[in-house]
C-alpha cells in the first residue's frame, strides 16, 4: 500500500512548477476565501465527512436538500449556504458527496450548480460513487471554468467517515493531487492516486464487482461445504490458509459464528448494505457494456444482489448472500 | 494452518486405546510387510511420490497399467507387482493416486483388484481426487474386510509431488490420522485433517470451487480495469490491499507482467491446467447437485472452464480465462 | 409428430425376424402370464396409470412400499404382490414408475428385486425419469437374464396420467418397441420412439433442460417489458408471433392474466412443480458433467430453480420463478 | 403520457377530431413539402428502406456521412442533402436509421442538426435501435419544436430490408401512428402500435434478449442431446411437438443440418450477426440496471455473445452459438 500511496513533498516557497503555479493562482483569485472549505451532501457518509473538516479547524460552507442534514452541520459548527452556486462563490475547495450520477450532474451543472459562480482555480473534490464516463464529462465542464474536477471516491463505510478512516481512491490530474490531498486526508487515512479522471471510479467499481464476486462466492463454497458435513471453522481455516483465501473469506466470512466481530455474527447488520452493493455492480455493469468487455461472474453477482433487493435481506449487509442461498428450511 | 495440523503425539507403549490396538493387529497380520508401502497409480503425479517413498527408505511395491511408468518406479528402486490384489497381499499400508471415481471402484473393488487380498489392519491412503460419496462407498467396503479406507487429496501440483512439498487434506478415522501421517509426510509438508472419510475431498472440491471462481472473478475485473484505462500493476496493487483481495490476485495474478514468475508471465505455461480445474469443478457440481446446494457461481465458473476446455488453453495455465475473456484483437 | 411416432405394423405369423422370436419366446416362458401386466411403483404418477392398465383389461400386478397405494389399487380392481420379485415370477411384462435413480436400482438389482426371478423374454419399461446412464446399466444387467429393458419415462403430469393422455419417450431396442407401444398407449396417447436404451430420458431432461432455460427467459423478459412501462398482454402478443415466441411464452404464459386457465392465473397452483423441475434439471446436469458438455443456461436455470426451492415457491407451478424475479413489494 | 404529447390548439372549424387536426396543420406548417420524405442514415438498411420510399412514388430527401452511400440513393432516384438540418428545412415526414444512440442525439440535437430547422408538425419516424430512454428525452424536444418523434425500430435483416418486409415497432402518440403507418408500410409489411414513446424500443430490446436466451437454450440443449448419442432430427422433432417448443428450435435451428435454407445449414452466413445482437443484448441490460430488473439468463446470454464477439464468429450468424459451446475437436 505505501507504494501505493503517494508520499506528500514538502512544500516550498518557490512557485517553480505547473502545480505551485496553479496554487498560487488558486489563492490569488480566491483570496480570503482559501481556509474555506465547501461541502455539498451533508448525509449518513457527508455529515460525519464535513463534521470532521469542522473539527480540523476549516470553516466548512455545507448544503443539502434536507434540513435535518443542515441542521446537524450547524450543530457542529459549520456554515450554511443556500445553493450549490452560493458554496462555490465563497469556496475555492469543495468536495461533494452526493447518491448516483444525476445528482451529481444536477449539482455542478444543474440551476443554481457550482458552475454558476465557480471561480477559477477552485478545486473540486467528488467523493461520490458514480459512472466514470460522468466523472470525466463533469470534468472537462470544470476546465472550461478553470477549475479542476477530481473524483474520489470511498471506500469504509459509515463508521470509517465519522473515525475519519476512509479510503479515498482519486482521479485527475496529477499535479493536483497535493492539493487535493490535504484536504482529504483531514476525512481518511488512505490517499490513493490512481491516475487521469474517472480512474478512482474505475478502482472502486473494479474493487467491489470483485468483492462481491468473492462474497458470493465464498458464501456458496462455505454452503456446499457444511452440506457436505464440513465443520465451518475447519472449512474456513484450511480455505484461508490455501489458494481459495480471499478477504470476504478469512477477514468477512459470511457464515455466522466463524468470526466475532463481523455482521454475519451479528444477525447480519451494520457493515455494506445490500442495496449499495447492487448499486455499484449495476455501475460495473453499466461500464463493462459500455467498453465492450465481458465480465460473466461480475454480471451473475449483479443479478443475485439485485434479486436479493426484492427481499427482507435489501437492508442488511451485503454478506446476507449466505443466508439467502442457504436453504434454511430443509 | 498449524492449529489445523495435528501434532504428531507421542507414541507410547500400553496398548491402551483402539487406535493402538488396531496398530497392533496391523503389525501382526501383516507381520515381516510393515515396512513395505504398496502404491497404485504412477503417473505424473503418483510417480514421484511414490520415488519420494522409496528415497525415504521404504520399500515400496507399485502397480501401474502402464508400462513405462513401472519402468520408472523400478529405476528409482521400487518394487513392482503385477495386480493390485498383489501390492494388497504384501502391504499393510497402501497409497492410491488414480485418475477419476471408475478408476478408484475398479482398483479397490473390480478383478484382481484390493479387496481381492487385503487384509484386516491394512491402511489404504486414496489420494486421487474423486467424488466425496465414492470415498464413503469404498470406506464401507473396506472396512467390511478389516481394513480402514481414507481419502487423502492433495493440493499442489506435479513440482511440490516430486518436492515432496505437497499438502494433504485427510478423511477419516481420526485415530488412524498418525498412522496415515506418518506415510504422508514422506510426500507432503501439509498434513491436514479434515474430519470423517470423504471430508478430504469435500475440502478439497470446495477450495477449488473459491479458487476458479476468485480467478475468473480476477481476470474480468483486472480485463475491465484495463478496458477503463486504468494501469493493471495499479489496479491490482490497490484491490491487493482492498476488500477484493485474493489469492487469484495477489498471489498468481492472471494478468502477464502484473507478477513475474507466474504461469500467466510465462505464456501460462505450467501450473494447474484448465482440463484438471474444470475436472475438480464437475466434481464439485456433482456434489452440489446430489446435497441440493445452490452454486450460481461455482456453477457458472464450470461452465466457463468447460468451454475454455474446447478451446486452445484445454492445456494452459488455469489463469489462462483472462486470456479466454480479453476481447485482443478488437 | 407424425413421423416421429412409429406407427404400429401390422402383426405377422411368420417368426421371420428377430423382435418375432423374442415374442414367440416371451409367449413360451411366460406361458399363461401372458396377459398379466406388473406395475411396481403406485404412487401420484404410477397409482393412475395402472388404474388405466386394469381399465383397459388387463390382469395387472402390483408393488409399492406404500400401503396406501397397495390398497388404492386393489380398489380398482388390481393385485398385489409382496415383493417385487414375485411382481417378476408373474408377469412378463412389467411397469416401473419409480422416484430417482437409486430407487429404480434398489428395485432391479436390490433385494427381492425384480432380477430375482424375472424370466427370458420379459419386457421390462421403466417410466421413471433417471439418469440415462442408470437406463443403460440397468439394461445391460437384463440383458443377461434374457429380458428386455426400456426407459419410457413420461411428460405430462398427474392430470395426464389419470386420462391416459401421456407422452411416452421410449429408448430400447428398435425391435421391441412394438411391443412397449402395445402397452403405454394403454396409458398415453403420445409413444415416441427415441432410439437406444437411455434415449428416452435424454430426451426428457433435454427437453425439460430448455423448458426451464425459456420458461424463465419469458419471465425475466416480461418482467422487464412490464417495468419498462409495457403491458403485458401486449409485449406477449408481439413476442408470440415474433422471433422471442416460444412455448413459456405462447401457451403457458408466467405472468398472471395474460393468459386463463394456466397455473399462472391460478396462483401458481397445479401444473409442474418447482421441486420436479429441479430435479430435472439436476438429472440434466450431471449428464452435462459427465459428457463434458456446456450448458451454460441450463446450469443458471438449475442454479435459480435450487434457490427458488428454499422459499415458499418450492410448491408451486415451476412457471412462479416470475414471481420469484418480480420485486413485488418495492 | 401527457406531457409528451405536444398540445396542439385549435385552428379551425372543419376539422372535427384531433388526429386530422394534426394532419391538417402539418400540411399548412409545410406547405409544398408534403410529398418529400427526410432519410436520415442510408447504410445497409437504410440504404434499401430509402430506395423503397423512392420505388413508391415519393421525393426523398436523403443525408449519410458516407458519400458511397449517398451515391446510392442518388442511382435509385434520390435526392440529397448536405446536412440533417436541411433534410428538416425540406421535409415534413423524416426517417432516421442510425447505429446508436449517440448518433441519434447528435443527428438530432448536434450542430446542423433536424432540431435546428424542423418545422411545426413535423412527423420524426426513428427506426434506430436505440435506448428507450434517450427516444423519450428526444421525444421531449421535438414537441418543444412542434414536431413529432416517434421511435419505430425493425425486426428483419437486409434481406427484410430489400423486400420491404420489415416488421416496425411503434412508440408514440396514438392519434398519429396512422400517419407513421402510412410512411413505414411502404417499408415494411407488419407495423405494430406499442404504446407510448419508447416503447418501440422496449418490446423490440425484450423480444431480442428472449431470442437470445432461447437461440443459447437451443443449441446448448442440442449439443448435449447430441453428446447423449441422440440424433439432432430426432431431437429437434420431439422438442419442436413438446413444451421445449420455441422459434430457435422450430423455424431457425442451429445445428447444421436439421433444417435447410436457415444460416446454420449455410456456414452461419447470413442472419443476424453476433454483434448485432450483442448490441441489442447491451441496451437490454442497461434498460434493466436502469429499472432495477433481475434479468439472469438475458444477462449471462448478454455475456456469452459478448466472448463470442472476441472470436471468429464475431461476423455470423448468432446461431453460431452453437458452434461456440461444440466441442468440436475433442
């Protein structure tokens, strides 16, 4: 992972390269306003996200739809702004963390958008989890306003945004990554830079499409297994210690009682929602269509979680795939 | 691993206990043949072994239907007899390595076969992997003579038999684990005991299930990364320290370049074959099938090896699918 | 159809050829049994099908576990027997209609069976749905008693088999078919000679294999047409005189009211359950297994139909997986 | 429905019903054009559906990209224009057959676009395949023009396309798809009304993934018969008389052989091409991910055309699945 995770340089006073340059510019046309921070999407990921800019000492200008969502940020001691278009005309770094394309589309380009008032130099950080194709539409609008669009999105769920542990994988471009950085490494312990725009989107579908394959996966060979008279604890050791061992199996296990500590020990609550996990398969399918690209077992996983929503288990966490293949009854 | 790996206990003196005493009646019935192994099946995978027995300092007695395979038992110094039913009548420990369920029944139950001559106390080690139910019909068989039956599997392939570096999933007994402990690892460094008779297989079946399916889950999202733009040495670093983490990738990555010294790095030369994965994966359908468990994508994998098999990578690397998937031309 | 239904030739005096001998050697062997027909297996299926045997005159002889079913058949006017070999000394002609595979063993070669005291020149059909590879061993293990062994296993369900109206795929020697015709017409209106022993229940899975892999493609494509705003009713009209067209579709439509007088409009109820077609498709798969075969979409089907036999659905018509598929509720 | 549908207000006192209403004000809104015809898209089918409106009598007015296209049209007796635009400048009826979706919005909304000179009543006939969604939002602009825009995709090849044999699938306002029909039954002999906008599009992408589905169903179910030992003819028979029954089996099988005149028994020329229908498979899954449906067969059935388009059969017929899943060499 270190090598993975760029190293932050230390800052000089020279304003000798492309990135300096674009800061200075960044402060210059934003001036008074570069120790505010933006933040549109104040929900169960972006509150405990803003509240944490808060605590680092940025003055954060918040937005949401929903005043509840506003409130809790005032509550913490954050500002208030009206519009998307009012954040950005007071902040030259906003981040947004919104659900799925559209909103985000809406946000930036929509009435009352970020693009209405954006200055130039401002930098754009979004951690939602979104199709790469619009991360990177998103971003050519920005340059046409001089700012720089990112998208970073996370991993770690609810708990890793309010400890401030999330996993931000980010894409644009690299001389901004610095910049982009500092700020989110006030929200998460790992930066992970992964190359042109889009590309942290492209991570994270990739990532998960292969997280739920190996749940899954892992959920029916544990199955088979104990149907077959295996002991789960053995099954589950001597997998982990061989070439069948993967994350879902030896950290995550999806049977009950194998680990401590983990939603299936746990009547399957808290951890990675069901619903969230189709979501982000139906973004990986959306881009394997898309790139022409077959991906068979990535494609099965999708439909399983989607047929899986229309049951009680759309609530739980994504491991419930054990409890929904295992046959209970008989 | 090695709380799943019993330790050897000590031998000790009284004859107190069942286990001891069947030890006893092995000794005596098959008195002035303790230090003869008898070995049936010396192909590829058998040969070896049964030369890292002889080089161990046994005597070792094998049969083969194939001629030039008992030429090579001879010329490391091994024994040969012409039937089955001839090791049985000289070995009181015997390891059978054959290539599917038929040939099991046939050398255990079928002319001049095992059962023909076995006698009581004697230890038959199969180590051929093979349908878990055919393992339990035999045991019965064997025991209706005195003798004790247990499957025994390995994982690893031809270089780990000839390093005697293999790992051995044992079913049966569990007093007479030491016993077949003692033989195994002679030939393996991984003696894991695995519960009752056919609980080998059904370890090793349900592995191998993961594994196809985490390395066809691997190779599509690897694929899909690359078709996004991303580069795959960063994609796979990142999934290695993520959630979709797996022995598939972070160990024997199927994409070329990603790992040096991989079958995938070398034209997918090596390693363990299409043709034998997709053979394990129809045994693990069959036994799904018989316990009425559900494997969406244990099945699929099948499938998807099954059509690899028709195929130019019949012969290849298993990790060879990323190959089968990658659209290369167009 | 037609011409796939042998029609039935004309019955000569001379014994000229081959299937006359045999015939001229069952009268003699089985001299004065000649009119009675045996019939192990009364269950759902077997329990009407020899009620039409008796109907149709014939002396029939009958065996099942069940003391329910013996007695259902004494009702109607049938005899008993105690154990299947004495169905044998009886008869030279003889019906199964038994469960699985290991039954139709157990009930041939078993204890008591019928290879205890069957006589040259019986014509033994089974109409059990098996694997074809038990039809074969079976046959072989007549052929040495000097019978006749055919599988005749039947579409149609337990409605079919109270009116006579089944379809019989009959696999056997070309020769005696005349011979089993004479007697399942007794009990079905379709006699379909399919070549070898075994063929017959090839056909069967082969066909169930792609009722499954279409029923459950119109489910999911109406249910998509449906969500897509479609009337139902509509998108099946098009379909069914379109390329999409296939029986699910056009005949026993899975979505409710499209169509009257089908299990879809009828909550599901009656037709051909769940549970049934599973096993069919199991029967399938483990012949795609052992003949190296892909089935990709009957392997999936299997799979979804495996699941769907965990919920309340297990019941039900096998054409509920569009209830299955449905998101009802959200 | 409503806001879809432009509101056309009153102009005068004879015309008593909506529909003429329309009609009535197109042929004033388009005074001297109403025997011209816009084609839009003059590749392999819409070259030959041009050609058709020109043999029947009518001024067409067509524009392609490509110069031999246009060529084309010009030796049937067509006339050209340089850009959409002045094809809308011109003409009051205008058909548009476009690879995809994005040439579909550029054609329309793209710079020299029709959305820049059509004229009030305009009727826009798109028989691209296309995404439903992206028809309803071009839907939305053109009423903003006054104009019409009707989704009208086909059924049938080139060969279709010669003839003047399609079939076309409308969406759109009812009250004008007389005035469709009476364009597109010059090209076409069945002309289905399907409802709303888009809905063209819908049944067109349900009926082909149901096609797919059954065509995989077929030739897997085909192949295992085959590999069972039973012949094809026979097979075929049996099915196409039973509930196996489907339009792959009964009128396009594809095994070579089994019917004359089909693709299969011509090389897999011909047809309907593998990637066509793996086009049509992707809008399916993206209209499903978008719907949040469960679609497992037409998913995988989506994957499986997906590999085949990396290989050889690429350009053939889609019956060639069966060429894909045959083992043939070994």
């Amino acid at each position: 992972m270190a090598t993975l995770i760029r190293s932050i340089s230390a800052v000089t006073h020279q304003i000798s390269h492309k990135s300096s340059m674009r800061n200075f510019i960044r402060k210059c046309s934003a001036a008074g306003s570069q120790d505010k921070v933006g933040f549109i999407g104040l929900g169960n990921m972006g509150g405990p996200m803003a509240a944490n800019l808060v605590n680092s000492g940025h003055s954060v200008v918040g937005y949401d739809i929903n005043p509840e969502a506003i409130e809790r940020l005032r509550d913490v001691g954050g500002h208030v702004a009206p519009t998307p278009a009012d954040v950005a005309a007071e902040c030259s770094r906003i981040v947004t963390m919104l659900p799925n394309s559209q909103h985000v589309k809406n946000c930036y380009s929509g009435d009352h958008g970020i693009f209405e008032t954006v200055k130039p130099g401002t930098l754009l950080l979004d951690s939602s989890t979104i199709d790469p194709s619009v991360s990177k539409d998103v971003a050519v609008l920005a340059s046409k306003k001089g700012a720089t669009y990112m998208d970073s999105p996370v991993s770690g769920g609810v708990n890793a945004a309010k400890g401030g542990t999330l996993t931000f994988m980010v894409g644009g471009p690299e001389q901004e990554f610095e910049a982009a950085k500092t700020i989110l490494s006030l929200m998460g312990k790992n930066i992970v830079y992964c190359g042109g725009v889009g590309n942290g989107q492209s991570v994270k579908i990739c990532n998960n499409m292969l997280l739920a394959i190996t749940m899954i996966g892992t959920a029916e060979t544990m199955n088979l297994g104990m149907r077959l008279g295996l002991d789960p604890k053995l099954l589950a050791g001597i997998i982990n210690s061989s070439s069948g061992r993967c994350w879902a199996s030896d950290t995550y296990n999806p049977v009950p009682g194998v680990f401590d500590h983990v939603p299936s020990s746990n009547d399957y609550q808290g951890g990675f929602g069901t619903a969230l996990m189709t979501k982000d398969l139906g973004l990986a399918q959306d881009a394997a269509t898309k790139s022409l690209t077959p991906t068979p077992l990535g494609s099965l996983s999708h439909q399983i979680y989607r047929i899986m929503c229309a049951t009680e288990l759309s609530g739980k966490d994504f491991s419930s795939v054990f409890q929904f293949l295992k046959d209970n009854d008989k």
